[in-house]
C-alpha cells in the first residue's frame, strides 16, 4: 500500500505519494497562493512536471486536486494511509498518533505554541479526513523526537510558574530529519545506532543542530519556537531577551513587529542585507560583498559554537552529520564549520566535501578523522510515511 504523506502551510500544501518500504515515490507535488487567484498546484509524476490552476481553491480544492491525479495514475484505491506533518505537539506527543477527533482536540490545545503553523496543519487534516475518509490519518509531530531531553536541557531559567501553567520550555522541532538521518549515519558509518552519539546539523531555511544518543534527541539547539539557537534565512536565532525591550522603545515598534522581524528580516538576509539564500550569498562573497562574507561567518560561528555544547550535552562525540539545502549543498559552509571544530579532531577530506554535493552524501572528512563528519541527504516525507505505515500496522 502506498501513504500519502501531507505537509500544509498557512497557504500552501505539500504532498507525497510515496511506498513507505522503499521511499519510492509515485507522485509529489506542492500546492500554492491558496485562497487567493493565483492559487495553483504543481505535479511531478515520472519525471514530468505540471501546473494546475485552482483559482481561489483553498486545502479542498488542493485535495480535490490530489484525488484527481491519484485517479489518473490508478493508485486512488491504493492509498492505504495519509501522514501529516505536525509541527508542535508541545509535551503531550512524543510519538506519532492517530488522528481521533480527542488527538485533533489535543493538537489543538498546542495552538497557543505554533500559531502560525498548527492552525494551518489542523486545517489540513480536516480537509484530507473528507477527501480521504476511508483510511487511516496519522499526525507525526516536529516536536516529539525531542521529548527525550532530559529536565537540564529543557528548562528555561524562568519562573516556574511560566512553564507549569504556559509550558513555557525548550520543545525542538525538525524532529522527523534529526531521527531520519541520525539512523542514515548510523548505517552509512556502520555501526549500530545504539552506540553512537551523534550532533546532527539540519541547515535549511530554517535551522537546528540536535545532540542524538543512541538514537536518542537529548538536546536541540531550538527551543520554546524554531526562533532560538541558529542564524536562519530570515530567523535570529538566539538574540539577548533584553533586546526586545529596547529595539520596542528605540524603534517605536509593538512586540509583535519586534517578533516579526527577528522572524522574517533577521538572519542571512538581516546579516548580508542581500538575500536569505545561503547559494546567492556565497556567490556574492566570492565577489567580494562584505554583508554576504560577514553573513557567511556568523552562520558558521554560531553554527560550529552550537555544535559544541551538543557536544557538551551528549559527553562523547562520535559523528556530525550535515544535511538540509545547506548541510547538502555547501561544501564551504561545511569546510569552514570543521575547521573551526578542529579542537574536537575532525579532518576535512577536501576532495571528498567537492564531492558531497547535489545528493552525493557521506564522509567529508578523512579516513582516520576521529570523530568523522559526513552528509545524509534528510528524506522528511519518507520518515513520515514509515512512522505513519509503523502505527497503522500495529492496529493504531
Ligand atoms: P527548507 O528549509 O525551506 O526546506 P532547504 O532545505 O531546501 O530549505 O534549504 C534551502 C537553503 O539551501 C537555501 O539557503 C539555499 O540557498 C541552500 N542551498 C541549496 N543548494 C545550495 C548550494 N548548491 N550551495 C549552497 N547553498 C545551497
């Protein structure tokens, strides 16, 4: 059987058809600018890409969309689950859960958390449980592979009160990549996951580092929002919590707009004043533009920083393992992290980190270098369909 795997934003939803044995996928695709004219879904089927209009259409419209080409393709009876990312499941999930309409409830109560990006997901799952009413729904939450930290890691220096009645604590997102690709690493490097601990380092739009002991998350650098700990595209990561108070009163700007900006404008693009995409960066350094080279080194300073008390949190330092658009991609943004983890042993192989580009993973670093670094391409939509066929398979 085959599992849909669903991923909605607030005007967008992407999706996947994909065999959760093997990963293959049979059909993919991401619908946009939903609720406005331009709305349209893009479909890639066998090599092929499409464009759809869907003027005005919302998530309905966007599934509708969805059956049409399961249809087309045959599979429409064969889509034996859907699995929907979930962004924050704050302490109630640490694992995957069907989608009861008491699990709906409770992902609803996480909405205070993820105002942003759970109303989108709940929006979502109510939309695919009516196109697809007859399977099974399964949520598999960013947060819940962090719930294994332990109370040192978790716990804010704030009145107690703020986390026992708000839950105000360090949760960790990108939970589905950490996990995915911990266990890549743990077979690429072979050895048993079990025995390793591992610092992966998720480098996308957004950005996290995770401390994994034997397959274990015990620390993430993000934490209350995917707002702490990494520069990002457009996030801050981690700014002094006193700054918000005076860039309020020296701006003349309301928390929200403070918030807004260390969300939307900060980061790469606050940084460089140029561009939240770290490829343009690196070219404009080359060329010599100082906002895009200061960008490029505070990324990795706080990068290889951040890499270190993972370190820290897990005691022993067995791999680190690059993956997102960046960690894939950027054989200088990698080259230029280990170098400044040289304390810690690693051994850039140069040739080999030229090499781990565009979906050539493994070691970047030589043979002997203790601890070894390596890339794992991260695969979010092929974990989520194995969790989602785990559950479904063991009764629900
Ligand atoms: P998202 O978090 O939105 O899924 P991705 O994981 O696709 O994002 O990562 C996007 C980032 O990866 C962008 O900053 C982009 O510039 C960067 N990236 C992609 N390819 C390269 C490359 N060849 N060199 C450097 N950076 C790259």
């Amino acid at each position: 059987m085959w599992t849909l795997v669903v991923n909605c934003g607030s005007s967008s939803l992407k999706f996947a058809l994909l065999d959760p044995a093997t990963g293959e996928t049979a059909l993919a695709g991401l619908a946009e600018r939903l609720g406005t004219e331009a709305a349209s879904v893009r479909v890639d089927r066998g090599g092929e890409r499409r464009t759809v209009p869907l003027a005005g259409g919302g998530y309905p419209e966007a599934f509708g969309a969805v059956l049409a080409e399961l249809e087309a393709l045959g599979l429409r009876g064969e889509v034996g689950a859907v699995g929907h990312r979930v962004v924050h499941g704050g302490e109630r999930f640490s694992a995957p859960a069907c989608l009861t309409p008491e699990v709906l409830e409770a992902v609803r109560a996480c909405v205070p958390l993820a105002p942003l990006h759970n109303p989108a997901n709940i929006a979502g799952i109510e939309a695919a449980q009516s196109a697809f009413g007859d399977v099974p729904h399964v949520a598999v939450f960013d947060t819940a592979f962090h719930q294994t930290m332990p109370e040192v890691a978790y716990r804010y220096a704030v009145p107690e009160s703020w986390y026992r009645q708000h839950g105000v604590r360090r949760y960790g997102f990108h939970g589905t990549s950490h996990a995915f690709v911990a266990g890549e690493a743990a077979r690429l490097l072979g050895r048993p996951l079990e025995d390793l601990c591992l610092v992966t380092a998720h480098l996308g739009n957004g950005a996290s580092v995770c401390a994994v002991a034997g397959g274990r998350s015990m620390d993430s650098s993000m934490g209350l929002t995917p707002l702490e700990g990494l520069v990002m595209g457009t996030r801050s990561g981690d700014v002094d919590p006193g700054l918000h108070d005076y860039v309020a009163r020296q701006a003349g700007l309301s928390l929200t707009q403070v918030t807004a900006a260390l969300n939307k404008e900060s980061g790469l693009l606050g940084l460089s004043g140029l561009s939240n995409d770290m490829r343009e960066l690196e070219e404009a350094a080359g060329r010599g533009h100082p906002g895009a080279r200061l960008a490029l080194e505070v990324f990795v300073y706080r990068l290889a920083g951040a890499v270190a008390r993972m370190a820290v949190a897990l005691g022993r330092l067995d791999g680190l393992v690059f993956t997102g658009g960046i960690g894939e991609n950027s054989a200088a943004v990698r080259s230029a992290t280990l170098e400044r983890l040289g304390l810690f042993g690693f051994r850039l192989d140069p040739q080999a980190n030229a090499r781990a580009v565009r979906g050539q993973g493994g070691l970047v670093t030589a043979p002997g270098s203790q601890p070894p670094a390596l890339v794992v391409n991260t695969n979010e939509e092929w974990m989520i369909a194995r969790e989602t066929q785990r559950l479904v398979a063991g009764g629900l």
